[in-house]
C-alpha cells in the first residue's frame, strides 16, 4: 500500500510538470516497433495499434500481464489530464496512468509531454515513462478509452538504467 502511495506522490509530481506543457497531437521520434531517433533504442510495441486489452486498465510489462482490479481503480479529471490509478486484484503491482484531458479520439500523444505511466510492482519498485505514447479512442463526456505503450526506467528500486518496456498498454474508464 506504501508504494502505491508513493507512486501516486510521483505521478502527481509528473502531472504537475506536464501540466504546463500544450497538449498537441504529436509524432514521436521512436514509433512503435522502430528505433527512436537520439539514443537508438526500441520503443517496445508492435507497427501498428491492432491490440486489444481488458478495462479497466491492461499492460504487459516486459512480456508479464498486468490486469487492473475494477474495484480500486480510481479515476480524476483536472484541466489538463485524466489520472488513473489502478491496482491489480492482489495488490501486489499498480500503474498510475495519466492521459490529456483534452485529447481528441484517434490521435496520438507523446509520453511524457502529454501524461505519464508509472509502474510498480516487487520486481520494479518505481518504473516512470521515459518514451512512449498514448492514442486515445474514446473521450466523451462519461468515457475515456485508449492505447498506451512506454519505456520506462526504474526511478525508486535501486536507479537502474536498464529500459523495461511496457506494451499492450489498454484503458477504458468512467470519468466521474
């Protein structure tokens, strides 16, 4: 429960300092499946969005599953972002996904510029998006659904440097 208090500390952090950026539909150095442009590395997700997921919020965090309990998903709408908070059934992993409050179905948006991931469980104990994006399909009133996919680095289990991919990244929402 601790650690879901402090991702919940990062990810408010990480919303606070994206929240002063526009949001805007942007192309990513580094798409699905290729190479990003500065340091070379894979953005681990398939060429194109044909995967499916299981609301509320599903991922695959270096090839393992990770399925949010419905029943302590949490979900807030500011101005600028829509912060899902979900934990799996035996709480014993959690993702805090933050997405563009005002971002329009069937574009794409950087992350981090845009929102952020943060990912915990025994193995990562503070996993925070370094690259990524989001593809929203749904955002209405009463619903927000979409895509997701990131690299993430290890920010509070020790500082490794070795990028964990998050990929099949999948949210559909209530907004309260």
């Amino acid at each position: 429960m601790n650690k879901f208090i402090l991702s919940t500390f990062l990810a408010a952090i990480v919303a606070m300092v994206s929240s002063c950026t526009k949001q805007s539909n942007v192309d990513v150095v580094g798409q699905p499946g290729s190479t990003s442009g500065g340091g070379g590395t894979t953005v681990g997700s398939p060429t194109n969005w044909n995967w499916t997921g299981t609301a509320p919020v599903s991922l695959m965090c270096n090839g393992v599953a990770f399925q949010g309990d419905a029943g302590s998903t949490q979900v807030a709408v500011t101005q600028y972002v829509v912060d899902i908070q979900s934990q799996s059934a035996d709480h014993l992993s959690s993702v805090v996904l933050m997405v563009p409050a005002a971002g329009l179905a069937g574009h794409e948006y950087a992350i981090p510029a845009n929102g952020s991931i943060v990912f915990q469980n025994l193995t990562y104990l503070g996993l925070t998006s370094t690259t990524g994006k989001v593809k929203i399909i749904t955002n209405n009133s009463t619903t927000i659904e979409g895509y997701f996919f990131a690299s993430m680095i290890d920010q509070l289990g020790g500082g490794s440097s070795t990028p964990v991919d998050i990929t099949q990244g999948y949210f559909k929402v209530t907004k309260p």
